[in-house]
C-alpha cells in the first residue's frame, strides 16, 4: 500500500456527544472512505499519528431517503470508524484538519 492511499483513506474526525464520551475511554471516532479495510485504518491512524492502534471496528451509515419539493432523493451512504488506541497512547485532534 503507497504513502497516498494511507493519506486518503481517513476523512476527518466525528466528533459527536458519543465520540466525546469514547475519547475519554481512549477511543477515536474518524469518517474515512467507503472502500477503506480495518487493516488499512490501521496502518494509516498509526503513520498518521504516531500512535499505536489496539483494535478498529467499522459501521457502514445507510443514507436517509429524502424528500426534495416534489422529487424523490437520497443521501450518500458513508462509513465511520471506531478506533481504539493502545494504552498510554493519545492523538491530539485540535491539530487534525
């Protein structure tokens, strides 16, 4: 796997009343791409961050059907990822962007 995919494959954080609650137990909440495999997350959160990753457990977000005035709609499904780092390990995300 190149430099560049590891680069694309997380989007940003989620930050969320649950994520926050997560993050005190050393558990991170990132949106990364569709295609994005746990191995990959792993090996992208610890280059990125410098930390070492326990365990990565993923959720596929179905989009809502929506209602445009008369025009059927959807909104595009998209994929979260919980991120458990190792203990003693930390990743300040007020520098992330």
């Amino acid at each position: 796997m190149n430099d560049k995919r590891l680069y694309t494959i997380i989007l940003g954080p989620h930050t969320t009343e649950k994520s926050v609650r997560a993050a005190s137990q050393n558990c991170h909440v990132f949106r990364v791409a569709l295609d994005a495999t746990k191995q990959e997350l792993t090996k992208a959160v610890e280059k990125l961050f410098s930390v070492k990753v326990e365990s990565v457990r993923t959720l596929r977000i179905k989009g809502k059907a929506k209602q445009f005035k008369q025009v059927d709609g959807r909104r595009s499904d998209w994929k979260k990822a919980y991120i458990r780092l190792a203990e003693g390990h930390d990743i300040n995300l007020a520098n992330f962007q």
